[in-house]
C-alpha cells in the first residue's frame, strides 16, 4: 500500500511540473482551440491591440506551433500575418484558412530548424511558404510578416 502511494504522489509531481513547463512557455496566451487538431495546435490570439492591422489586404494567421523535423531546435512558435495582393484573393484565402492552415503547419514541421534560426533562412521560409500557396490555392501573396516567432529546444 505504501509503495502504491509513492508511486501515485510521484506520478502527480511529475505531472504537474511538466504542465508548468509547457504551459508556461508554450500556452502563454491562456487560450488554445485544437479545432485543427493533428501535429500542430491553433493557439488563439492574445487580444493585444499590436497584433491588429489597418491594412484591409492582411489576413492574420493563429499563433502555430510546430514541432520541427530536424535541427537543434524541436519547436516552433510563430504568429504571422499575409498581406494578400488583392480583395479577392484575401476573401478567398479567409475563406479556405483551415485547408491553409494544415498546409502551412505541414510544410513548417517539415523544416530544418537550424535554417529558421538565420535572417536568410526566415526570408526563404517566406518565400517557399508563398510559392506553396500559389501552387496549392492560386492566392498570390504580396509578403508575410512575422509578428511572433520563436524557436525552443
């Protein structure tokens, strides 16, 4: 019986200290929506005004976050934002974002981590992230804007 309890109370902390672990670093907005479900999870927005555009051709993406496929770093976090080239190609995107969203979060998990942690390698990222879109859905993309990003080990 005592050795059951032992086992019961260590289970507990070992619980409880890694859902502080993660949930510190990884849920820092307090909300997260798995409606997207498999590798990755949707974070929702924090509501902080910062992350709000003016620019009536941007759509912001939900925080993703990944876990990579190689390179020293195992996670990413990144809130972006698509500045879209025209009206119809905003509405369009606004209107697939889950089929979109599962293609960003598969394309992302599949990056070398070590790439992403370089100026040059975010800029290609980008660039390999627009031309995906263009050849998935036809939505020309004018640029992509980090507004979060982040990479843990």
């Amino acid at each position: 019986m005592n050795k059951i309890l032992k086992i019961v109370i260590g289970v507990i902390i070992l619980v409880t200290i890694t859902y502080l672990i993660v949930g510190t670093f990884f849920m820092s907005s307090g909300k997260t929506n798995t409606n997207f479900g498999g590798f990755g999870n949707m974070v929702a927005p924090s509501g902080k005004s910062n992350t709000v555009s003016t620019n009536k051709l941007e759509v912001s993406i939900d925080k993703i976050l990944i876990n990579m496929h190689s390179g020293p770093y195992k996670y990413m976090k990144a809130d972006m934002a698509f500045k879209m080239v025209n009206g119809a190609n905003k509405d369009s995107l606004v209107k697939n974002m889950p089929y979109i969203r599962d293609t960003i979060l598969r394309f992302s998990s599949n990056q070398d981590s070590s790439k992403l942690a370089t100026s040059a390698g975010k800029q290609q990222y980008k660039q390999d992230l627009k031309d995906l879109i263009y050849e998935s859905y036809g939505l020309e993309i004018e640029d992509i804007y980090f507004r979060d990003f982040v990479l843990a080990k």
